[in-house]
C-alpha cells in the first residue's frame, strides 16, 4: 500500500469518461452504503455523459440497500470472469479488497480507472482520489458538477447514500462544512434522506442485537480505557445465524464511554481468520491517539485515520493476542 502521489483532476476524469463506452463499475467487495451509492451514480452519470455502464458485485449487499435502487442493472457474484471495454473502480484502490477481480483490473490497467477518496491504496495508472472527502459519492458530485450536469434526484440519492453512511449520518470527525453543504444540495435536488435512513439504520437483522450484545459482554478496556477491544467468534456467528454483515457500526458503540478514544471489534467469520475492523476519534486536540490505517498496515490493511481494517491469521484468541501486543507496542 502506498501513498497516492498524483491523480486525475476533474477535467481530465471527465473527458475520460466522455471516451470510454461500455464500462464496468466494480468496487470492493462486501459494498456498503458508500460503493453502493457510488456505483449506481457513477453508473447514472455514464449514461448522461452519452455511455453505457453496468455493475458487478461480489460479497454481500444489503438487500435494503439493493431495494433503494431495485431498477439498477447489477450483476452478483458472477463466477465468470468479466468482460468489458474499459472499467471504473470506485470507493477502493486496494487490489486486496478487489477479491478475485483484482487480477482481471490489472490486466485491464490502461482501460482502468479508479475513483476513491481514501488516503492509502495501491498505484493505477489512472486514477482520481481526493482522500479530504468524506464518501466517493461527495467526489463524484464534484465530477458531475465539473461535467456540467445538473443534480436530479437521480443522482441525488446514490450520492446521499454514501455521503451520509460514510460519515455515521453526519456524526463522524469527517462530518466537515462540506459535507453539510454537498447534503443541503442533494436535498435539494430531491434525495429523499428519510427513505436512505430507514433502508440503512432502520432495518436492522435481529441478529444484529444478540451479537452486539455477546461483544459488549466481552469488552476489554486497554491503555486506562483509552482502547477498547472485543471479538465475535466463528462459534458466535454459527449459533446467530448471521454473519458479520449485520454488525456494521457496532465497532463504533465503545466510543460513546467518556475517555474511549480507540475502538477494535475482531470478528472470524471464517474459521482461522479475524477479521479486525478499528475506529478512533480525535481527543482534545484534534488528534486521534491512534491512526489506525497506520496500525491496520502493519497486517496489510489499510484505510483512513480514523476508520480502517485489516485480517490477521489464527483462531479469535490467537488473532486478539497478536492485535494486543501489536497495540501495547504502537501506543508506549
Ligand atoms: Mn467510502
């Protein structure tokens, strides 16, 4: 993972698209509101711009979320490998989270482009990241504004989607001016801000509850309770019923105690890998006590400062040691 050194401006992103017809829009797998939103926008805005785009997903998505835009031509966990002229790939530049296609984009390379905004991924030959936004949706507003294109409700609603999911509902430290802007513009525009909440916080599995309440249980407080860190095992999600795609956001329940700053929730859905999701928040001076994309690296993770993850190898206990050390070890 490295840097980004230098991307596309918005001109140069949009004359690309205006070039490129047939157009795949692939984005990491397990997509959430934000890959989601951007992927059936980006989709919208092809076809404005005089293309053509379809999306292919793989993992999970939430069938609420899917319902928000039932009409979307999507293709799910396509065992054949794709085929297209060129492809956009959105809310991620991390081959990792690209899963199985990440072979095919590279092939692809010289007819690839990436949208993003988070600080570290890998390095393509075309890309577009502003990693001071909030959610690729606010980047792909900045697109349609550039390509002079007026906001409907069309694009209005994927591109709240993501702006509000990536930002907890405007409640997270990258919740700036900005955001609220770009959210009264698209309220404006007719996104319909009561439909996206219901589909995405209102709707929660039962199972939600019953593994959220067995994590809790298992809080560990480290450093004085600056850190908290708990972990759902494969046994856990076997009596659920469920797996973790119902426990989005519940990594961030501990930083609602006074003096939490750092929240890590383990989760080994599959047995033998633990999957590690991290969230902080910025203390007094604006600084979170741990840039956790820094932290997941160290396991070839990755993500922002403030939210990322990463997959350690071994069983819940074996993974949570590892994470413990590795934490003691950062912080002292
Ligand atoms: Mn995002």
């Amino acid at each position: 993972m490295t840097q980004h050194q230098k991307t596309m401006n918005l001109s140069q992103t949009i004359a690309w698209l205006r070039e490129h017809q047939d157009v795949l829009v692939l984005t990491h797998a397990r997509p959430d509101g934000d890959a989601w939103g951007s992927a059936v926008a980006i989709r919208r805005l092809m076809e404005r711009l005089g293309g053509s785009a379809r999306i292919r997903l793989t993992g999970w998505l939430d069938p609420m979320m899917r319902e928000l835009f039932p009409d979307e031509p999507v293709t799910f966990d396509d065992p054949n490998p794709p085929e297209a002229q060129a492809v956009v790939v959105v809310d991620t530049s991390a081959e990792s989270q690209l899963d199985r296609d990440a072979g095919f984009c590279r092939s692809m390379e010289d007819r690839l482009l990436v949208i993003d905004h988070h600080a570290k991924g890998d390095q393509w030959a075309q890309s577009c990241v502003d990693a001071t936004l909030p959610s690729t949706t606010a980047l792909l507003a900045k697109l349609i504004i550039e390509a002079g294109l007026s906001l409907d409700q069309d694009l209005a609603e994927p591109l709240l989607l993501g702006l509000a999911t990536d930002t907890g509902w405007f409640r997270h430290a990258n919740a700036d001016a900005g955001a609220f802007a770009l959210a009264g513009r698209l309220i404006e525009a007719g996104a319909r801000r009561d439909r996206l909440y219901q589909a995405t916080e209102g709707a929660q599995h039962p199972a939600r509850l019953s593994l959220m309440g067995t994590a809790l249980g298992r809080l560990e407080w480290l450093a004085e309770g600056q850190i908290a860190i708990t972990g759902l095992a494969h046994d856990d999600f076997v009596s659920a019923g469920a797996g973790a795609e119902v426990l989005a956001g519940v990594v961030n329940e501990p930083l609602s105690v006074r003096g939490c700053g750092v929240s890590l929730l383990c989760t080994e859905v599959t047995p033998g890998l633990v999957k590690v999701s991290l969230r902080s928040i910025p203390d007094e001076h604006g600084c979170p006590i741990l840039d956790v994309a820094e932290f997941a690296a160290q396991f070839g993770g990755g993500g922002h400062r403030m939210a990322a993850g990463c997959r350690v190898p071994g069983d819940l206990s074996t993974a949570m040691a590892t994470i413990r050390d590795a934490l003691m070890a950062t912080i002292s």
